[in-house]
C-alpha cells in the first residue's frame, strides 16, 4: 500500500482525532524513518518520547523475540520474574521506592492521583497541578492538565483540582490549604512548551507537602529513562519526591507505564484498590529491562548531556542568524527552539525535506531526537532547520 491508499482507508475506517502528517510510516532503524514510498526521513522527535534509544534498537528488539517465544503475557494473579527485575532496576535508578506497572503515562499518573487520595485523610483530596501542564487524557489526568483547550466539550472536569501558574512560589503557596492531598507538576513541562522548574519551586513543592501532610507527584512521562542526561528529570535538583510516574521511553517502542512510589506510601494500595490487567506483562517487561540495560551498555546517559549540549550550540547559532527564533532552552535532549511566530509551517518544510521535529504550543519547536543521536545526525538535522528557516523564518 502506498500512502494515499492508506489514508483512504484511515478517511474510512479510523476516527480523525489525530492531526496526522501526510506519510505512512512503515520501517524505523536507530534515528531514522522510512514511508510507505522509501523516503528517509531524520527523526528528531522519535515516537513522541517513546523511541527513547532509536528505533527498533537491537538489543530491545531482541529481548522482545527472546520472551515473545516463551511467554506474552501472563495476569497479575502469578508473580512475573521480568516485573520484578524491571521494578528493582528502577528503584536502584530512582529512590528505592517500588512500583506499579500500567500501560501509558495517562494510567502512570492515574494510579498517582489515585494513591495520593488514599494514602492521604478522607479530608485532603485536592490536587495542585500547574498551567501548561500535560498529564493525559484521561477523565482524571486531562483534569489534571491545566489547559482549558483539553477540556473543551467535556464539562464538567472532575472535582477537586486547582490550577497555579508554573513556577510561581507565591501562588502555590496560597493555594496550599489542609485540603490538598498532593501536587502534580512536570520537571520539565513538555507539550507546555520545555519550561523548566526551578530549583526554589521544586523547593517549595518538597517543603509544603511535607508541612501538610501531602504528597510530592513527579509526572516523568516525558522527562523520564535519560532524555535530559539524568535517569529521572528531579535528578536535576536537590528534592526526593514521593512518587513519579513514567511511560514513554520505558518500553522502547512497547506499551508500558509505571508508578514508583516509597514503601511507606506503597503499602497503602493493598489487594483491591488499584489494578491493570495488562500492566507489567512479560513482553513489556523484557522490553523495559533492555531499554535500561541498553542505557548503561552504550553509555547513553552521557551521550544524552553531551548531544543536548552540541545541539543547543548549534541551535544558538541558528539564533543568531534568524530573529524569528527568541530562545533556545532545554536540559539534555529535551530542547525547545521559541519563536515569534508559528512554527507549523517550518515542521512541514523540515519534513518534504527529510526531517521530522515537532511544534508545541503554537511556536515552540521540539527538537527531542534519540538519546543514541550522533553529532553528525544533528548536524543533518541543523542544516535541513537551516534552509526551512531560511525559507519560512
Ligand atoms: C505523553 C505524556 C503523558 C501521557 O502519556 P500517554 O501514554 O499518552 O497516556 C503524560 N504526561 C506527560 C508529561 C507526557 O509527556
């Protein structure tokens, strides 16, 4: 099928909820992409977050064929080594808290939200999050996104949610009352634009929960499994949250989230109060397992912080010579490109040129590539930037 055959079919048979670009995706290898027609394209937002090491890495692909030939899935009702031996890998990455296993960022921050009310008193159940957040798309996590555009057409929200300004020390505190059960915000709010927090407001969040009993909610989704140079995006700052939530990247390609929380909160979701079905199964667990061992393998971490470095210099470069763009910021391989001006047209440009990236609220440009990104990819990627902004800029 080439790519107008299967956009016929998706006019027919798929629901239109998505803006799709025009190409039909069949092949992905390390940070590039091939469509339907043989084009390859340099990927620059590989799977949204989601192909954290590259497409189709090696060693992922391989533990997914290994297991898939002795078990896909087995139920929660038996124990599963390979959940075992994910949740202790990333205990010893995080903060030695345990883990839940669910199957997207949206169940990660649910089990969240759901643990922070149970653990709490019957009195506390409000949750802060921030503007310009994104948390999912559930009924409770795109409540939780503090974006009145996610909830327009499906009033009314679910009660019990407050909204404060991203950053802003002064509003948090004043919303904090004897009601509030947790904060949930971002490290670094991704589809709000890149923004990242400050080390005083991680400060504050940290310093009110534990003066009102409440609980500290890191949604890592998106900042999570190396992207920004660390394992976990709070890695960046001096606080030890309660709980963060992860997706993304965790299964390299493979559907899965997880919750990690301390063993104190933990032991409050006893049998009954909080389940999924598909959560944690062999196949996605033994994916989860080789995305951290191919982590550690090529030395990705360090490759993440170095690559973000060299991109950003690049970027600045590109700054200077086109006023459109007002700022580059980001931490690791999390970089926002801000402009002046919408930035749909240059994500269409870089793309009939062989580059994908993304644009975020309107005019932030993401530029988010695998953490196996070569220097020699981002200068493929700068020069293609380069002639779009040229033309459109
Ligand atoms: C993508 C994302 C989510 C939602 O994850 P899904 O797997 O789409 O449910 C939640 N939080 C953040 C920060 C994200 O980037």
């Amino acid at each position: 099928m080439n790519t107008t055959e299967v956009m016929d079919m998706f006019d027919k048979y798929v629901v239109a909820n998505y803006k799709r670009l025009p190409r039909a995706i069949v092949k992905g290898e390390g940070n590039y992409l091939y469509d339907a027609e043989g084009n390859k394209i340099l990927d620059m937002f590989p799977g949204w977050a989601v192909s954290g090491i590259g497409h189709c890495h090696p060693m992922v692909v391989e533990a997914i064929r290994k297991q898939a030939g002795e078990l896909l899935h087995i139920d929660n009702t038996f124990y599963i080594p390979q959940q075992g031996q994910l949740a202790k890998m990333l205990s010893q990455r995080a903060f030695g808290g345990k883990c839940f296993f669910c199957n997207s960022g949206a169940e990660a921050n649910e089990a969240a939200l759901k643990l922070a009310r149970r653990f709490t008193p019957r009195e506390k159940y409000k949750f802060i999050t921030a503007e310009g957040s994104f948390h999912g798309r559930t009924f409770a996590t795109v409540t939780a996104t503090a974006q009145p555009k996610y909830h327009e057409g499906f009033l009314p929200m679910l009660p019990g949610f407050e909204y404060v300004p991203f950053n802003d020390v002064d509003a948090l505190q004043a919303a904090f009352t004897d009601e509030v059960a947790g904060v949930m915000i971002e490290p670094i709010q991704g589809e709000g634009g890149i923004n990242m927090a400050t080390e005083e407001y991680m400060q504050t969040i940290r310093h009110l929960c534990d003066a009102n009993g409440a609980v500290m909610i890191l949604d890592e989704v998106q900042t999570g499994l190396g992207r920004t140079g660390k394992w976990f995006g709070y890695q960046h700052y001096d606080v030890q949250p309660d709980v963060i939530t992860m997706a993304k990247a965790l299964g390299g390609g493979v559907a899965i989230g997880a919750m990690m929380t301390t063993e104190h909160m933990a032991a409050c979701l006893v049998p009954g109060t909080h389940a999924s079905t598909f959560g944690g199964n062999p196949l996605a667990c033994a994916a989860g397992i080789a995305v951290l061992e191919a982590i550690k393998a090529d030395d990705l971490l360090a490759n993440a912080a170095a690559m973000g470095k060299y991109a950003v210099e690049r970027l600045t470069a590109l700054k200077d010579k086109y006023p459109v763009i007002t700022q580059i910021r980001g931490t690791g391989l999390m970089i926002g490109i801000q402009l002046n001006a919408p930035g749909a047209g240059i994500v269409d440009n870089c793309l009939e040129k062989g580059l994908r990236i993304n644009c975020t609220q309107g005019n932030v440009l993401r530029f988010m590539p695998s953490m196996t990104v070569t220097p020699e990819q981002i200068d493929e990627a700068m020069t293609i930037l380069d002639s779009a902004l040229a033309q459109e800029g």
